[in-house]
C-alpha cells in the first residue's frame, strides 16, 4: 500500500455520484489535499491554481461499498472533460483490479 493525495471534487460527477472526497495516485502523492473547482481548476493546498495538464484519475468506495472512479482530463490547467472509468471493479480484499478482458 502507497501514500496517495486527498482529492475535493466540487464538479459535479456525470453518473449523479454525490460522494465529495477522492483518492488520487495521479499527483505527487505525498497526502495532499487538492480541491477540483466548480470552475474546472485544479487547485495545491495552498489554493493556488497547479496548471494540471493531463490526466487526473480518482476513486472512492462509498459507504455502500459501491466503487466510484473517474478521469479527469485536463488541458493547460482547464477541465476538458470527466468522466467515469469503464469496467472499473473493487474486489473484497481491497485491490483495484484490472478490467476484465475482451470477449471476441
């Protein structure tokens, strides 16, 4: 198990999740807490805007266990687009795992 950062997301999430609070691997992982504006910026701690470019990937599981993880894609510090990861699944144990693989 790894460090991670704390991600506030203020967005709203396009699968009508209400859950606020987020794990992220996508940043310095250093148990930060970053904040995702309503505006679409991706604010440090210390409320300056970062300028993210790229993607941002977090995750939660609510308190009825259901397993919620998004992509954030974000260009030149602007949100571009959010949306939920596909075929993401939580096993019991506590892993993420990996999507399951195409049927042909």
């Amino acid at each position: 198990m790894g460090l991670f950062d704390t991600l506030r997301c203020e967005q709203p999430l396009p699968n009508g999740c209400t859950e606020r609070e987020f794990q992220t691997k996508s940043l310095a992982c250093a148990m930060n807490d970053y904040c995702l504006s309503a505006a679409g910026r991706l604010l440090h701690p210390s409320g300056q805007d970062t300028g993210f470019h790229g993607v941002l990937r977090f995750y939660t599981r609510s308190a009825t266990g259901t397993w919620h993880e998004y992509e954030a894609k974000f260009t030149d510090g602007a949100l571009q687009h959010l949306v939920p990861v596909a075929n993401a699944a939580y096993s019991p144990e506590g892993m993420i795992l990996p999507p399951p693989p195409a049927q042909p």
